[in-house]
C-alpha cells in the first residue's frame, strides 16, 4: 500500500496512516430510507417496462429486495424471452424513462421516501472522523440512487464514487467496481478488507464475502428481520442505526 495522504488532497496532520482508513458503502432501499408503501417502485418501474420492452412481465408478482435494477428487469422478463444482452441494449432507453416516471411519481407524492432512524446522524458522524470516507453501493441505477439521496437530503455526505444497479446484474459485482474507482481517486491502494458493506439483505452480505469486505447487516428492512440475517453470518448484524455510538462502536471494531 503506498502512503499517498497528499497526493489524496489531505493533509497528513489530519489524516491518519491509508492502512486505517475505512470505506463505508451503503445501500440505500431499507438501510438508509424506506419507501411511503411497499412495492412503492413498482408504480414507476412497470410503465417503464411496457414502454421499453412492451410488457412489465412478471415483475407484479416479484419480491426484489437485495436486487440490482439490472436484475430486476432480467427477472422480470424472464419469461418474455430478453437476453441480458437484449436489456444492455436499451439501457440508455431504461435509465430515461426511469427517471421520468420516478420524478413523475415524486412530484405527486413528495413524501415518497424517508429517512430511516438515525441514517443523518450516522452519515455525519462518519463525516467527522478523518478515517471513514462514505460512497453508495446500490441496486438501484445510478441517477434514481441521486435522486433520493438528494429527496432525503443526505446528498452531501457521499464524498467517493460508488457503484450501482444499472452496472451489473450481479450486486456481487458492484464492490469491486466502486473499490476501483475509490482507490484512483484517492491515489491509494485500499485493501478489500477496509471496505465495510452495510444493507439490510442476504445480497448486501454475499456481495461483501464474495468482494472480500466487512459485512454490516442492519434488520430495517422490510423483508429480513434479524433472525433471518445471522444465518448469513455478517461481521456485525445492527437492529437499526438509531444508536449513533453502538453503529461508531461497530465501525470502529471491523
């Protein structure tokens, strides 16, 4: 690992040895919002569907959590007979309709998406520490990933480039990705091991393993309540983020 803190653009008064700094990547959907309803996307992602592909396929009927948006619509149209290179295809199609039926639907219901408990709180905690830098690690496309950052107000806390569903069908993919673009930005060599991974799905903890990064499982989510996440064996399970210095302690251990 080179020690390259001011080639990074930080002082190295400030700024603690690469070897301690840690990335934290987070899911979005149940970790750091929820949505007003459940299955509150599906009113922005089947028009997109009919309008792309023709047809919503069986995405009504579908359970996603933990999916890449990429994943998403290849299960969804499974039956209709799209390759997943058929879907790469029309993805600059898939990612403009997107985002014009989820600002539609926003502008309509403003209160779309909210902040899970102590999700600000834990962002600007990590903010005032020098070792923790924060980055997105999501399923959803990356302009609907801004989107709610910026609807939830947390838009500013997101200091390195991350990755995102509209990248991979694989959220196992994803780490590498962001890891990737995180050590040229910084000029570092982080080591997977400094990555901390936190979502609230068994996908979030085996694209953790399978990248080589600490697992954070937090049970907000609206499909995996605690007992259903320790099977999957995360370096730390959290039942939400509302207690700041338990989430830091928890951080501060891995």
């Amino acid at each position: 690992m080179r020690d390259e803190t001011k080639s990074a653009g930080f002082s190295s008064s400030l700024i603690p040895h690469p070897s301690s700094l840690r990335v934290i990547l987070w899911d979005i959907d149940g970790t750091l919002i929820r949505s007003a309803r459940r299955d509150a996307f599906k009113d922005y992602t089947v028009p997109v569907l009919k309008g792309v592909f023709g047809t919503a396929g069986r995405l009504m009927e579908m359970t996603v959590s933990g999916m890449t948006d990429l994943q998403i619509v290849a299960e969804a149209l499974r039956d209709e007979g799209f390759t997943h290179e058929q879907i790469r295809e029309r993805l600059d199609d898939l990612r403009t309709r997107y985002m014009l039926e989820m600002e539609r639907a926003t502008s309509i219901n403003d209160g779309l998406f909210y902040l899970l408990p102590g999700a600000r709180e834990v962002l600007e905690a990590t903010a005032r520490d020098p070792r923790y830098h924060n980055a997105l690690l999501t399923g959803n496309i990356e302009p609907a990933a801004h989107l709610k950052m910026r609807l939830v107000g947390l838009s500013g806390f997101f200091d390195l480039p991350g990755a995102f569903g509209d990248e991979s069908h694989d959220r196992r993919d994803l780490p590498a990705l962001a890891a990737g673009r995180i050590n040229a930005q910084l000029n570092l060599d982080l080591h997977p091991s400094q990555f901390i991974i936190i979502g609230d799905t068994p996908n979030d903890i085996a694209c953790a393993r399978h990248f080589g990064a600490k697992a954070v499982a937090v049970a907000t989510g609206r499909m995996y309540p605690a007992a259903d996440l320790l099977p999957y064996e995360p370096d730390a399970l959290l039942p939400d983020l509302s207690d700041i210095d338990l989430v830091m302690r928890t951080f501060d251990a891995l």
